[in-house]
C-alpha cells in the first residue's frame, strides 16, 4: 500500500493550492473540457482535499472520491462523499462507474500502470479516464524550470526511481517527493489497461506546457 505522505501536509497543501491558482484554473479547465457534462457517479481517484469536486458537479456528474490521505480526505469529506482506499485496490465492484478522473495524481503513485489497470476495472463499458496532471516531459526532478523562458532537461529523465529532489525547494514535491512516469510509460499503460486514448491536451502559462491531459475510453464491448 502507498504510504499517505500526504498526511503531514494536508493543511498545508490546501492552503498551498491557493497560491498557484492560475496553474489549477488550467489545470480544471482540462478537466472540465476533457470529462465533459455527464449524468451518474465520476470516481474522483486520489481525490486529495476535493479541490475538483465541483468542477466534476459542475458537469452534471456526482462526484465520489477515494484517496488513501486521511489528512486530506479530512478537507475532501466536506466538498463529496469519500473512502479511504488504496488507487491500486479500489473499494468499488467491477464496471461501477460511467466516469473516472485522475488529476495531479500520477506523481504520487509507485505503479501508474496498476492505477490504471484498476480504473479500467472500475470502468463501465464506454466509459471514460479523464487524465490531468504535470507534464512528463517539462516538469519533475530532471527539469530545471528556474528560467521561465527556456526549461532545461538532464539524463535523469530516464530516471523512474522517487526522488525528493525539486527545482523549486519550497514546494510540494521537495516535501513528499515524486514518482516520475516518462511519456512513452504513461500512455503506454492506458493502451495496456485496455482503454483508448481519444483526445490528447497541453498547456503551459509562457508556452512551455506544464500541464498534460488526455481524455480515455473503455470500449463499449470486449
């Protein structure tokens, strides 16, 4: 089981995320363009403090989160319902959701391809994976993104291993640290989990995307 590093940090994070709004207005805006309106529940993985619960409700969806941070389920609890639960064993029945949304969630996860294994699961036939998180390739431990207008990457991009290593020492990855999952290992375990990536997004505040979302369905028949 994924330890909840979170939970040290939960109060400081929700209050962190105040002050990287514009980032999280894109951050939503993917996510509301991707999932699009919908009607049942939409599994919030790794949910967090439920900071996009209602962009979710927004939509028409009802929101359900899951996150394995008691800390932080402590904020999400007051925003939709919750479960305490492991992104890899999720305590729901096989096809029990029209709509799953991971965001900001990837980095913290030892096996992206079992979370997605287990979304895919989860997943009602024709349902769909909205995906929002940093960019594999222009954001982690391997980036130097201390010059806005020129990011620099290292051979440590290679590197899957948890670091704690951050360019920005005072943010959230220098205090729980990061799982870095490359480009070619995301989408290919989206493919391997058996969903079809459809859409594919970028965004970046000076042009150089910090942010990458992809849109997933599982097929309507095996």
């Amino acid at each position: 089981m994924t330890a909840p590093a979170y939970d040290a940090y939960a109060d400081w994070y929700e209050t962190y995320t105040h002050g990287v709004s514009g980032f999280m207005d894109r951050v939503r805006e993917h996510l509301a363009d991707l999932l699009g309106p919908g009607r049942g529940r939409c599994l919030d993985l790794c949910c967090g403090g439920g900071a996009h619960a209602t962009t979710i409700r927004d939509l028409g969806w009802t929101p359900l989160g899951v996150d394995l941070s008691q800390g932080q389920l402590r904020w999400a609890s007051g925003r939709l319902p919750v479960a305490a639960g492991d992104a890899t064993r999720l305590p729901l029945a096989d096809a029990a959701v029209p709509a799953v949304a991971c965001v900001l969630a990837h980095t913290d996860l030892p096996d992206w391809a079992a979370v997605l294994r287990e979304a895919a699961r989860v997943l009602a036939p024709g349902g769909r994976l909205v995906h929002v998180g940093v960019h594999p390739c222009f954001v982690g431990a391997f980036a130097d993104r201390s010059d806005a207008a020129r990011i620099t990457i290292d051979t440590r991009y290679a590197d899957r291993s948890h670091t704690f290593h951050a360019w920005a020492p005072h943010g959230v990855r220098a205090r729980v640290g990061a799982w870095h999952v490359p480009l070619a290992d995301m989408l290919n375990a989206v493919t391997a989990a058996g969903l079809r990536i459809e859409r594919v997004a970028e965004s970046g505040a000076n042009g150089i995307p910090d942010v990458f979302a992809f849109l997933a369905r599982k097929p309507a028949t095996s």
